[in-house]
C-alpha cells in the first residue's frame, strides 16, 4: 500500500515483552503503520509504555511490503546457496567497492567469503535494509524486481530541508496531565486569613511545570521529545506571537482553526497578557490568556471557555506548531472531550491543510470507542489492539494486532455497550459512503460560503448508510396499523432509530410506474415533519451530479499513470478539449460509465495507449457501459478538491439539496 510501511524496530529489548499476534519472538516490526496510528486496548494491557517505548527510539525505518522482502531474501539465499557466480559475482564486485568506499553496508549482513554471499536472515531488518539501500539495482537484476520503487524503504529519521540539508524530525509527547489552566497555590498572611472561608485568600502560580517534572520522574522518557503537558501554554503563546513570520503563520493557522470552529468564523487573536492585579481572582500576579473576538466589547479569558474547548486548545496548539514531519504521541486524546469534539479532532488531523501540508505522523492511545467509528471512512489510519498475555513464568506481556476498521471486536476490549451510545439531533440517511463524502464536501463548501460553521457530526446530525435496496426493509410511518403488525415484526421501524431523519434516495433511472418507481413514491408519500425523503428523480445516482468544471478537476487521477507522468501537460489541455465537446447533462439519467467512455474516446491515445483508464468504470461490452468500479475513491477525490460554491451551485440539483440538508439539520424547515 501507497505510503505504508512496516516500521522496523531496530532495539527489540526495548520491546522484549510485546509480541505480533501469535508469534513467539518479541515485535521485530510495527505493521503498516501510518499517518495516523490508533493503540487501543483495556487498562493495563501495555499502550502507554509501548508509545513511551516507541518514542525513545534513535531511527525510524520502515519497508513497504515485508512479504516481498521475505520473497526477495528467499530467492536471493537460494542463489547463494546454488553458489551462482554468474548471477552474483557483479553484486559482489560492486560491494566490495562499497566497503572500501565506506559505505552504510554492514559487513556482518554481508561477507564475502570465498567469492559468495552469506544468507540474509529475516530478522535481521536493519542490515537488510543496508543491503537492499546499497545495492537495489543488482538486486533488481539479480532477482528480476524491476518494479522496486524508490519509496520501497523509507527512512523517516531523515528529512531534507528547502536548502537539502538534513536532520531529524522532532518527536512532541502530549500526555494524559495535560491542562490549559495554570495551576495556583494559597499564600498564607498568618493567622489573620484563614484558609476555610471563600475570598480571604491570596494565590500565586506554580512556575514550574509539575507534570513534566512528573512524567521525567517517573518514566525517564528520552531527552529528544518535547513533552507538552499545557502548564506554560502562557509562554508558548507568548513566544509564538513575537517569534520570526513562519512561526506566526502557524500561529495564525491555529487561530483560524479555533474561529471556525468556536466563534462562527470571527476573527479572533489570541494574547497572552501579564496583569499584576487580578482582583478578581484575588490573585497578586497572573499570567492571562485572552481571547479577542471581532465584534465583541469583552475580552474572553481562556478559563472562562468550556472545558471540552480548553482541552483541545492544548491537544491543537502544539499540533499546529509543531515542525514539518514530526512525530506526535498522544495519551488518550478525548479527555474532556465530548463525541462531537472527538470528531472535530479526528477530522482536523485528517483533514486541514494546513496540517495535512506538514505531513505529521500520530500515535495515539485511545478508550474511546468514537475514534474507532471515525476511523471507518479515513484511509490514513491504522488500528493496533493490545492485549495481555502472560507465559510459564507468569510474566506479564502483550499481544500487538493490526486490526481492520470497523472490526466489532474492538467495542468488547473498550467494555462499550450500545446504551453507552446517546442519539444525534438528526440522521441523513445515504445509500452509502460515497454518498456521504459528497455531501459532506456539499455542506462545507455551502457554510463557508454564508459565513457559518460546518454542523458538527455526531452531535448536530448524523449519517446512517442503509445499504441500497435494503432501505426496503425499513418502515417510516409514525403510526402503523394493527393488522400491519406482522410487517413491522418482519421489518424495521426506522423513526424507533432515529426520530428525525433525511433520507436521500436516487432512482437509478427507474419509472415510476416499476417496481422501485412504486417503492419510492411510497417513500415520498410518507414524508412527515420528522421525515424528509429525497428522492433525486432527475438523475440516475449521485455521480451524475458532478458537472464539467468538477470533471476537470479530477479527470487527471483516472488517467494512465505512466502517461501523466511523462506527458501532463499535454494531458490536461486533452482533458479541456474532451469536456468542451462532451456535457455531463447529457448523461444524467445514464451510467456515469456512459459519459467517461465518451470522454475516453474524445482523449485518444498517447503513444499507441488510451489515456483514460477503463478500469475506472465498468465495461459491460463493448457498446455497454455501467457505473464507477470505486465509488468511494471518486467520492473522496471530490471531497479533497474543496470545491467552492459558486462551483458547485451552478448544478441547481445540488444547490437544492445542499440547502434542504442543511435546513433539516438546523431545523429551518
């Protein structure tokens, strides 16, 4: 997979008591890890230690597919051992140049004893890396691998700056002490005030960060990671707004983030202000955090904001100022954190721009069963599941599995039941994910445009996927009839789910008069306050939505990949003439296949190859053509581009229900 790579544990003492599912040596690896990393796991069973573990390491090295790793040393120890001088002699002339060059090639991975090669061992990931980093070119004509990319291995200890020079990325540590207030003790003035009665006391802050002291006390924790726990937040903000401009950038992008999510995308500026008589607190000196808000005549003190809000002030702050490719690790990221908010901080890691540029790696530990539902429709995330395990001796250890989203079995590690869920306000019912992305990318791009924040998942609405022809099985009248009993004992009573609901339907270019025509006027016939079916008539499925300008945008990924690569430029200007000719209205009742095969054909051919992809819809026959094979791909494509909404407006299709969602969702009905 694209930008996955087992990441290689280079000191296995360190990890001595972890092991990968059921084997029995200690964790050589960390599977497929990636941008982001969720640990999840009962108390106990090993998380926050394996992350303090995992921090402490001096390099970082991953591979990206370890079963052609195996495949590879398999082959290559078959011709070590088949002794084959014809194959490895030019591997080992060149090595030998390499060790008296001095390279990175670690002698004890490779000896030249009597013109052969000794084996590789699996294990031993850190000196094949060495070996496969130095000679991947003969190795590629030793054993045929031609397709080795150069993203193969990747060494994240090293980054490159703008002016090549390299260093390693920094590693930030939030952990579970953490807390946007300052922390006060009383001062004492003899017996004259006493410490039992309200208002006769005087207080000064506690400088010293007593968490971070904490945590070097007690875990040792390496010297390389910034541990952030929020008791200096005062001086970090300081620092911040008087430090050189692309510190100040940062700076400025957190407090866009917090305006748009918490002050209806106001202009806010964020000051931290040394006040030596806080009367109002009875405190002598206090360091302030204020937040001025564009409109208001008063000021908002950090500590007047709720906690929810404090606590992820502190969990984004030092995301959003930290270095490009660094590390984050965080100890259970939702303290404090209502559901909503749990989304708005998995949605920002995964989605704002401004992070997604720094191209930051997380390892988070997590109770929360909201991460592992948000983790469903995000590609960048994997799941780890801890567990104890405890051998002869009775040691205590713990199994390390790289689960798949969405995996139920998770919910029983977390000790979560389904009373332990509360309802959103709304429900949007959609046939499926891809549906979802394009709403989603819909509703963002209409509340920038009147200046009003996204609704927030899981507290404002929610989506439901019904799967298609399963919304069948679902009732939605308010009153059912006795002699309907057995229906709804066979069938689902969809207003006992949620008891306001949005339910989109296409009609996949059925009449009215067939037998889903049928089904879905019934759908409309049962609208209520509390019910609003949609069912989009005038096109065949949601993809027939997307209009030329959207096309233009997204096009260049269904291409040949090869061909782009060598030809783009050439390519786009194909695109522009090929959507000048061929118009997606045309085809709105038709299989989205239909409208890119024609488009195909308006493209041609570079060099004897057809530029668009097939592969990107279905080929019936050579006359026939049906819908998009990945739907949710194309869905997330369009998502990521952030269409604007004088674009997307310009379809009154999506202008209509864009703006019904979002009244139904803000009750504007």
């Amino acid at each position: 997979m694209k930008n996955i790579y087992d990441l290689i544990i280079e000191d296995s003492e360190k990890f001595k008591d972890y092991f990968l599912n059921d084997e029995d040596h200690p964790l050589r690896y960390f599977p497929k890890f990636n941008s982001i990393n969720i640990i999840v796991g009962a108390n106990n069973c090993g998380k926050s230690r394996f992350m303090r573990q995992l921090m402490s390491l001096n390099s970082y090295d991953g591979i990206n597919d370890l079963l052609l790793i195996r495949e590879l040393i398999d082959e290559y120890n078959l011709y070590v051992e088949m002794f084959n001088i014809d194959k490895i002699q030019t591997f080992i002339d060149k090595y030998s140049r390499n060790i008296a060059g001095g390279t990175i090639l670690d002698q004890k991975a490779v000896k030249i004893q009597k013109n052969r090669l000794i084996k590789l061992k699996e294990g031993d990931f850190k000196n094949i890396i060495s070996v496969i980093n130095g000679n991947k070119k003969k190795l590629d004509e030793m054993l045929g691998y031609s397709g080795m990319q150069d993203d193969f291995l990747k060494d994240y200890s090293k980054i490159e700056d703008t002016y090549s020079k390299e260093f390693k990325p920094k590693k930030y540590y939030i952990p579970t002490l953490r807390t946007a207030h300052s922390l006060f003790q009383i001062i004492k003035h003899g017996s004259e005030k006493k410490l039992d009665v309200p208002g006769t006391n005087d207080y000064e802050k506690i400088e010293k960060d007593i968490f971070l002291h904490t945590y070097l006390q007690n875990y040792r924790i390496d010297k390389s990671v910034q541990i952030f726990t929020g008791l200096h937040l005062y001086r970090d903000i300081l620092n911040s707004r008087n430090s050189e401009k692309s510190i100040r950038i940062q700076f400025e992008n957190f407090e866009k983030f917090l305006s748009v999510n918490f002050f209806d995308s106001k202009q806010i500026d964020i000051v931290a202000k040394f006040d030596k008589n806080d009367n109002e607190k009875g405190i002598n000196e206090s360091e302030l955090i204020l937040i001025h808000v564009e409109g208001e005549k008063e000021t908002r003190k950090l500590y007047d904001l709720g906690d929810g809000v404090q606590a992820l002030i502190v969990l984004m702050y030092k995301i959003f100022m930290s270095e490009p490719e660094s590390f984050i690790f965080i100890d259970e990221p939702e303290l404090n954190l209502h559901p909503g908010m749990q989304r708005l901080f998995l949605e920002q890691i995964t989605s704002n721009k401004d992070l997604i540029n720094k191209k930051l790696k997380y390892i988070i530990s997590t109770h929360s069963n909201h991460f592992l539902d948000l983790t469903i429709e995000k590609e960048d995330v994997s799941i780890y599941l801890f567990s104890q395990r405890k051998n002869e001796l009775n040691d205590k250890q713990f199994i390390v599995k790289n689960v798949n989203r969405g995996d139920n079995s998770l919910l029983k590690d977390l000790g979560v039941n389904n009373s332990s869920v509360f309802m959103a306000n709304c429900s949007i019912w959609v046939e499926g994910i891809s549906d979802r992305n394009y709403l989603k990318a819909f509703l963002k791009s209409y509340c920038d445009s009147i200046g009003k924040s996204y609704p927030k998942e899981d507290i404002d609405f929610a989506f439901f996927e019904y799967a298609g022809s399963n919304i069948d099985h679902y009732i939605f009248e308010d009153e059912v009839e006795k002699e309907d009993v057995e229906i709804v004992l066979k069938d689902i009573k969809a207003l006992a789910i949620s008891n306001r609901i949005f339910l989109l339907a296409d009609c996949d270019a059925s009449k009215q008069s067939s037998k889903k025509g049928i089904r879905l006027k019934e759908l409309e016939d049962a609208k209520t306050d509390n019910f609003i079916p949609k069912i989009v008539w005038n096109i065949r499925e949601v993809e027939n939505l997307l209009t030329n300008e959207m096309w233009k945008e997204i096009l260049i990924e269904l291409c040949n990949k090869t061909l782009v690569k060598s030809h783009e430029a050439e390519i786009l200007l194909k695109i522009d003439k090929a959507l000048s000719e061929v118009n997606y209205s045309d085809f709105a009742k038709k299989y989205v296949g239909e409208f890119l095969e024609e488009i195909r054909k308006k493209m041609g051919k570079i060099s004897s190859r057809f530029i668009l992809n097939r592969s990107a819809y279905e080929v019936k026959s050579e006359e026939s053509f049906g819908t998009i094979i990945n739907k949710r791909e194309l869905s997330e494509l369009v998502f990521n581009k952030n269409f604007s909404w004088e674009i997307l407006s310009r379809n009154n299709e999506i202008e209509q229900l864009t703006i019904e969602i979002y009244n139904f969702i803000t009750q504007k009905q």
